[in-house]
C-alpha cells in the first residue's frame, strides 16, 4: 500500500507575539515547524504502515515550499516516513488554497499509484482546513474529513470514525482516498537515533513546475482565484475591569454586570 | 535569494527604504532580510526572498516608509461576470433541522443582496425537508432552491457537491456562504475546486465593495493575529464560509414568503462512495460547544480531573457548554471534544468564563471574539487577564461554586 502524507511547514504561532509599540506581528526567534496536525498525519501513516506491515507499505512524505521545507520533510523520515517529495518553483508562489490543492494534486499523480492520502486538518498559518479537500477533489477521490480513528484498513477499502460537532460518523470508504486528521487521532512519536541518521543522509527528491502534467495558468498567484487585498492588526482586546475584595462581594458585582445577559439567553 | 517570478507583484522601493529592519521582524514567513547596499539611502536595503513570500501583504503594512509596493494582478476574469446574479445561502440540515448557522447566514446574507439590489436565496438539499423552506423565507429568504431525494437523508461529500456545482451552473449566483461547520468546511472546499472559484474560510466580516460589487471577505490568520481582506474578483460565485454565532440571526418575519424551485438530479450524480455505517453522539453536556451562547472552561489551575465537576455545575445552571484549555485535555481530565484553541475548537459565546486558565496564545486564538470573557484564575500575571473584560484573581474553587449558587438564586433554579 502506498501512502502519501501532504505536510507544511509553519511558523509556530505559539511564539508569535505582537509589538505593543507598533502593533505588528513580531517573527523575531519565532521557529518553523512541521505544522502540528500534519504531526497527527505522519504519525496515523506510520501506524497503519505498521498494521499492515512495513514490507508492503510505503510513507512518501509530500510538501510544497521553498528550500528550507525539506528541514520539515526530514523531521517526518526521522519518525519513520520511506521517502520525501519537496515541490518547489517560484512559479507555486502566492499560491492560494486553490492553486495549492491543484499543485499537490498533481505532484501526488506524478508520484504514480497510491492508496491514501492524509493531510492534517488545517494548517495552523492559514486554518483554513480546505487544501485537504481540494486535493481530493482535484484528484476526484472520496474524502473523509476530521478522522479522529481508523477502525479498519485493508486492500481497496477502509473504515474511519469522522468526528462532528454531536460526536462521531462511522464512514466507510474505497480506496484511494483521502482523509484529514484531529488531533484526537494518535501522539506522534518521537523521531528515533536510526530515524535521525536516516533522515540526515536521506535527500528529497524535488519536483518543479516542468516536472509536471500541468496548465501553467492554474499554478502560483496566477491561479489563484483568491487575492489578499489588505493586511490589517486587529483592534487589541484590552482587559477590562478587575474585580476585587472578598468572594461574596464580588461574585454580586459579577452577577450584577452579567445578569441581564444570561437571563435573555436563558429564554432563548 | 531567487529572481522575481513573472507575476509576483510585490518590491522593494530602493530609494524609499531606510533599512529599519521593520520589515523583516513582521514577516510571518522569514522571506525578508537585509543586505549591504551602496544604493539604499543608509548602506542596508530589504530584500524579499520570493521563494518563501506569500504575497500576504503584512510588510507592506508595516513599513513606515511607503518602501514596499504590492500590486494587485490584473487578471482577465475567468467567466462572464455579468451572467453571475444573486446571494446564496447553503442551508445545512442535519435529521431534517435547518442548523442556527444558517439563519445567521440569511440575515448577513440579506444585508448582502440588499447592497447589490439582488435576490437571496437559500440552497435545501435532504430528505422530506420542504417544511423547512417557510422558516427559510421568514428568515429572509426570497427563494429556496429545494432537492430533495431519501439518499439525500444525510450530508455526505460527493451528492452534496454534485449537486450545488449542477445549480450553480444553471441558476449562477454571485455569492455563495456556507456555515464553517464540519460539513460546510468539506463540502465549500470540494465545490471551489470543481467549479474553479475562490473560497474564503471563516470570514468574520463580509462587506460588499460599493464601486466594484465585489465581496470583501475579511478573516483572521495566524492565530487571530492578523487579519486579511480577500477579494475573489474574476471568479465566480464568491464563496466564504463563516463560524456560527459570528453574525446575528434574521429575525423572523412571519409575513414574508418565497418561491420554492424545486429540482431533481439523475443517480449518478447522487452516488456517494462513501457510506456512513454509524453515528454516535457523545458531547457529554447536552449543549454543543460551538454554538454555545455560555461556555464555561477549565484549565491546568483545576489542578485534577474531578475539577471539572464544579465546571459543569456551573455551565448546567447557566445552559452552557463546558470547554477545556489544552493542557487540561492533555492531562486527560476531559476528552477532546471539549477543547477551546488552535488545536482545538474556535467559538464566540455572548459569555466565556475561563477558570483556572492562565490564557497561552493558542487558547486565546479560540475564543478572544467572545463578546464578554470572565477570568478566574489565582496568578494576577496570567495572559487571560489582558483579554478578559472581567478578571477575577482568586481560587476558583471558592469563587465558581459561589457563582453558581448566586445564579440558582437568580434564575430561580
């Protein structure tokens, strides 16, 4: 079986912090990493290549960026993925999810044959959580979204708990397909010492716009029906008032300012 | 360093810029660095490294000396503009129930056509759902485009696809929202790509560009962070999805009524690969979190798992719905389901009250658009104050089972 997982490489926004003076975002030390629900999607590859057995089952980790995202390609093999694809071209840049969806897709199709394709949710840059279905549409494959468990994966057919607001969905699907995955999945595991090595030595095999069957007016910002207009800060949420004095008085103040609110909730 | 791409639009202005380094500290991406220049006024210049830009825009805003120019592509537009008329409104069902989302949607969606003088309309798809329609109509609906087909039952990916991409086609309309649910969210992104559009996700503002007639599709990146305008010019229909409770619901106006187009599809394109062979419902509390009106959380300061008794006390009493910080869900004290974050779900309560949550920019990513947020928490520092429009410092054992005494009085429970 062949599994392919799409992954991205993101700033971590836990470090990104807002210069008070200036009010714009501040990328000072702020680190790249393997976006955190495409760890969940390495990590659910891994464990189905270890169900069904790791001499019949590849994991081609899939990216698409500049250079330095093949440190995130690398970061998937010292886990455990076989092979690294990184697509690269100026000509993929100012992608929107679109253009993205369409690109990968094609890079997947070059790959050859495969069974399953897992993208994490969303990325947490953009949280759109829409290249994972698009990828799935382009390639006109079923998609399961918000996989939270894979109850059953053989040959040609699988069984995936998708997670919805209320609970969950028992879906069963034929393969190839694609799915997206929760956190809720599976902890990713730490890369080994032999994964580190491998991962070092190992060299992605990189793929550009040429390399592929595609209609050069679909890639990059040209293809992308999307534009960014305008970037803005939002408006800074300041704290309000502090409540003091002892618990009986101030769970009155509480009460008093939020009252009227929970009363017309509660009628609603 | 790489050259510019042909149709990258975005540069450094030479004589403009003064090497501040403004630029380069905003970037999300790391795609600008400085270098030795005997042409920039003071030796150092930006350079953008187009490899790594997203043509987001952030710089632009950031640079106090006009220094960086980004210009929108001019690009023929892809089909006859024209042609494409009306607002539409996917309007999610879930066992025959039109969803809260949607009513949202209607009264953002009216505001919407009224702006551009056209007609909204809302997209039914189910089983035996027509009774719906006349719900949709007083919510300010003018038609309501109705499929309906006992495979239809339930949402699943590719019927529902094939469906909206065959009435988009036919009936063409300018705009189409959908909510940002776990069925919306599938279903916009399958749809933009077969029909070749643009899709916006999680829109918090939509707004109709008076001079173009365009949709400006306002949303939150990088964690809320930042917020960017997104324009869908030559493609069409202009399609966002949008969080429930973002916009307010249309009031109901009994008296309004509307045309029901009713359509019907051949089976293939009714077929669905997929089959949902099981559902299980399983939110502990009865109330779903993201369309919770009071959300009652806890975090690491519960310090145990049965912490999250007196949470749930208090959430029952208020009809709310309880939700967790990540690390409480970490440590196992409460499933997942429950989690409030980046990683987690992203809700906006009339009310949030985070106990014992000292307020990590993740978790504050998921619910800073609350319109009150109450704070207990026992450290004075803790991020979760600077957000919250009430703070309490203090236990919160003593302080959350006072409160919900004090609102068994006044709701008389």
């Amino acid at each position: 079986m062949n599994i392919i997982v799409c992954i991205k490489q993101v700033p971590d926004t836990q470090d990104i912090r807002i210069n008070p003076e200036t009010n714009t975002l501040m990328r000072e030390g702020v680190q790249s990493i393997v976006n955190p629900f495409d760890m969940y999607a390495i990590e659910e590859a891994l464990r189905i290549k270890e169900r069904l057995g790791a001499a019949s089952t590849k994991v081609t980790v899939l990216s698409m960026g500049p250079s330095q995202a093949e440190e995130a390609l690398r970061e998937a093999v010292s886990m455990g993925a076989d092979e690294m694809v990184l697509m690269s071209d100026r000509a993929f840049a100012g992608s929107d999810t679109w253009a993205t969806s369409y690109t990968l897709a094609k890079g997947i199709q070059k790959l050859g044959k495969f069974d399953l394709i897992i993208c994490g949710k969303q990325a947490i840059d953009g949280d759109t959580a829409q290249v994972g279905p698009g990828i799935a549409a382009t390639l006109d494959i079923p998609q399961v979204t918000y996989v939270k468990k894979t109850e059953d994966i053989k040959e040609g057919l699988a069984k995936f708990e998708r997670m919805t607001e209320e609970g969950y969905e028992v879906i069963e699907t034929p393969l190839p397909c694609l799915i997206t995955v929760v956190k809720e999945i599976n902890i990713p595991r730490l890369p080994s010492l032999k994964g580190k090595i491998k991962a070092k030595q190992s060299k992605a095999t990189v793929l550009g716009a040429k390399d592929l069957e595609v209609d050069p007016d679909r890639l990059g910002l040209q293809g992308s029906p999307t534009a960014v207009k305008k970037i803005f800060t939002p408006p800074k949420r300041t704290g309000g008032q502090v409540l003091q004095g002892e618990v009986p008085d101030i769970v009155n103040k509480l009460a008093d300012s939020i009252k009227d609110v929970v009363i017309s909730v509660s009628k609603t | 360093m790489t050259d510019k791409p042909k149709d990258c639009s975005i540069q450094i202005i030479t004589g403009n810029c003064t090497g501040c380094t403004m630029c380069v500290k905003t970037c999300p991406f790391g795609a600008i660095s400085m270098v030795d220049s005997a042409e920039a006024k003071k030796g150092k210049l930006a350079v953008i490294d187009y490899m790594k830009c997203t043509l987001c825009g952030a710089c632009v805003e950031s640079c106090k000396f006009k220094a960086i120019e980004m210009t929108v592509c001019k690009v023929a537009p892809k089909v006859a503009l024209g042609d494409y008329k009306g607002v539409w409104v996917f309007a999610e069902q879930k066992k025959g129930k039109v969803q809260s989302v949607v009513y949202e949607l209607l009264g953002k969606g009216r505001e919407l056509a009224d702006a551009l003088g056209t007609e909204l309309a809302a997209v039914l798809i189910g089983d035996a759902v027509e009774a719906q329609a006349e719900e949709l109509f007083w919510r300010g609906a003018d038609k309501v485009y109705l499929v309906e087909n006992a495979g239809l039952k339930s949402y699943q990916d590719e019927p529902y696809t094939n469906i909206i991409v065959e009435l988009v086609k036919e009936f063409k309309p300018e705009i189409l929202l959908y909510g940002a649910t776990s069925i919306g969210r599938s279903l916009a992104s399958r749809i933009a790509v077969k029909l070749y559009t643009g899709l916006t996700a999680d829109c918090t503002a939509l707004d109709i560009d008076k001079e173009k007639k365009i949709l400006l599709q306002t949303r939150p990146a990088f964690g809320g962070n930042i917020m960017a305008t997104i324009l869908c010019e030559n493609y069409r229909p202009q399609m966002a999805t949008v969080r429930h409770k973002v916009f307010k619901e249309a009031q109901v106006d009994k008296s309004r009524k509307g045309q029901v187009v009713k359509k019907s599809y051949p089976d293939n394109l009714l077929a669905s690969r997929t089959r949902i062979s099981d559902v299980v419902e399983e939110i502990s509390s009865t109330v779903n979190l993201t369309e919770a009106d009071i959300i009652v959380s806890g975090g690491r300061g519960l310090g145990k798992a049965e912490g999250f008794k007196v949470i749930e006390e208090l959430a029952k009493v208020l009809g709310g719905a309880v939700g967790a910080s990540r690390s409480a869900v970490d440590a196992e004290w409460i499933p997942y389901s429950h989690q409030v974050g980046q990683t987690g779900k992203t809700v906006c309560p009339k009310i949030y009250i985070a106990c014992g949550i000292s307020g990590q920019i993740q978790h504050l990513a998921g619910m800073s658009s609350s319109e009150i947020i109450i704070a207990i928490n026992k450290d004075s520092q803790a991020p979760i104050f600077s957000v919250a429009t009430y703070g309490i410092v203090g236990d919160l054992y003593e302080v959350v089972p006072a409160l919900t005494q004090k609102f068994k009085e006044i709701l008389k429970k």
